[in-house]
C-alpha cells in the first residue's frame, strides 16, 4: 500500500513540475515580450486597431446606403444655410405691413 502512495506521490509531483515549468515559461515569453513592445505601444496599437475597425464598418455602410447619406448630407447643408435661405424666401414687404398694422392699432 505504501508503494501505491509512493509512486501516486512521485507522479503528482512530476504533474507538478512539469506544470511549474509551463508556468514559468509563459511567464519567460511575457516578459520579453513586454521588453520588447512596452505596454503603451501596445495600448496605441490596440486603439488604432479599433479605430480603423471602425472607420472600415463606416465606410461599408455609407457605400451600402448612399442614398440616405446624400439625403443626410443634404439635411446637414439646409440646417447650417438656414439664416440665409429664410432671408432669400422671406418677404421683406411683411415687415412693413407689420409696422403700418402696428401704426394702426395705436
């Protein structure tokens, strides 16, 4: 029976050592390659990465739906022009058949 435990010991122990070594191997390939690349490069890299993700799916989708993005553009243009173009479709003699109403009333 001791030899039982004896060899279930001496196995466990190479599971042991064998996992200890995985360990301290990955541990080996993390450092240098932390020594390699620094950890704020890797943050760089990782946010580029994204955001070219991002900007690739952007210009999938606006090929994918031109037409809503003329339209889009389009709404954009009249919000930004809109002083001008009520000026141009206003009509000036309002303003002066308000003043003579105003006149009027007094």
């Amino acid at each position: 029976m001791t030899e039982s435990i004896d060899q279930q010991l001496r196995e466990d122990r190479a599971l042991r050592n064998s996992a200890r070594a995985l360990v301290k191997a990955d541990i080996a390939h993390i450092r240098s390659d932390l020594t390699s690349k620094g950890f704020g490069s890797r943050i760089v890299d990782r946010v580029t990465e994204g955001a070219t993700d991002v900007f690739e799916e952007a210009v999938e989708v606006a090929d994918n739906h031109k037409g809503v993005l003329g339209v889009l553009l389009a709404a954009i243009l009249i919000w930004f022009a809109r002083t001008p173009l009520a000026s141009i479709f206003s009509d000036e003699d309002d303003d002066t058949e308000d003043d003579r109403d105003t006149l009027r009333n007094d």
